[in-house]
C-alpha cells in the first residue's frame, strides 16, 4: 500500500476523498441512495484526479514522463484494470438510476441528468487519462530496438501530451490515428480501451437519447 501510495500520489489523494466524500454523504445526505451516494464519492474523486492531472501535465516536460514511468511498477496494470472496470461500473449505477428517474418533477430531472452527465463524462475523461499514463510507462520502459509507439514525424522523446493525443483519439474514434503501434503487448492496451471506449460511447449515446426523449415528454 505505501509503494503504490509512493508511485501514484494523485490517484491516491483522489482514491481517499471520493472516499471519504462518499461515506460522508451517509449523514450529510441523509435522503439520498445507496447508488447516489457511490456515484457522489465517484465523481469528486475523478475530477479532482482529473483536476490533479492536467496540472501535472501542463508542467512535464519528456524527462518527467520517462523519469515516473521508470518509477512506476507491475502495479500499474492492476491499477489500470481496476480504474477500468470502476468506471464501468458506474456506467451500471447510472442505469439503475434512470429508471429511477421517473415520475420525477421536471426540475428534478434537470439536476437528475445534469448529475448522470457529470458521472459519464469524468468517467469518460479517466478512462482516456489512465491509458494515456500506461502507455507512457510501456513505451519508456521498452527495451526492444524500435519504439513502441511510432510517433509522426519520428518523436523519440514524447510528452504527456502526445500519449493524451493517441488515447483521446481511440476514445473519440475507437481507432487508432497516426502512431503506430509496434509492440504485441501495446496492441492489447489498444484492444483492450477499444472495446471499453465502444461501451461508453454507446452509453452516451443511448443516454442522450434518454434524456432527449425526457425532456420532450
């Protein structure tokens, strides 16, 4: 637990609020669900990540990112693939609380869709953030002869930036753009936020839908 703590700072400040922000609803938000309370403690600890990353982010240069990706461990894919598999979970909390939506006064389902769109979009935001930062760890830590990642233009030293770039445009397009993936394990990541983008995306398609067809009625 110290180890991770050590080697992922934000991720744990983060962790530890939207848990606490999560318990503390119990009796700061006395009328609220069990679902409404997880999805609370979810959101404030995935915008605050988010928030702590971009600040991160705007001040890395490419020796940082290859400095924290030496640091960092085999925890990371754990950590990936528990993100991962949180954030879809929330996209299950959000169905269970659309339909529990109805028959709610139109100004309570303002606040109702304006909260499930906060909890789809930062969950959406992690999900490209997380893979970006794995993909930075497994193209510094490569050790083959070519880069595992072909950047255009032929960027060896790439920032954080860069992996934001290639991770943001499979979570938009689920396909990859103009880097090249090289290495068998890096085409599994590929693979692996493919199928998790296409699930979101078609969450979010589905729930505009919803809330369209809400809003009309």
């Amino acid at each position: 637990m110290r180890h991770i703590v050590h080697t992922h700072p934000r991720l744990t400040i983060a962790a530890l609020t939207g848990l606490s922000c999560g318990i503390a609803s119990i009796w700061v938000l006395p009328d609220t669900t069990l679902t409404q309370k997880l999805l609370i403690g979810w959101d404030l600890g995935v915008w605050l990540y988010l928030i702590l990353m971009f600040i991160r982010t705007l001040h890395s240069s490419a020796g940082d990112v290859r400095r924290i990706a030496l640091i960092e461990d085999e925890n990371a894919g754990t950590i990936l693939m528990t993100v991962s598999i949180a954030a879809l979970a929330s996209l299950a909390a959000i169905i269970v609380e659309i339909a529990g939506s109805k028959g709610l006064s139109p100004h309570a389902q303002l606040l109702h869709h304006a909260f499930t769109g906060i909890t789809i979009i930062g969950s959406w935001l992690m999900i490209g953030v997380v893979f970006s930062l794995h993909y930075a760890r497994l193209f510094y830590t490569w050790t083959g002869k070519d880069p595992a990642l072909s950047f255009a233009g032929g960027e060896k030293n790439p920032d954080y930036w860069d992996f934001l770039y290639f991770s943001f445009t499979l979570s938009v397009a689920v396909q990859t753009s103009d880097v090249g993936v090289a290495t068998p394990q890096m085409r599994r990541i590929v693979l692996a936020q493919s199928l998790i983008c296409f699930v979101f995306n078609t969450a979010i398609l589905g729930f505009s839908i919803n809330i369209a067809a809400s809003l009309f009625n």
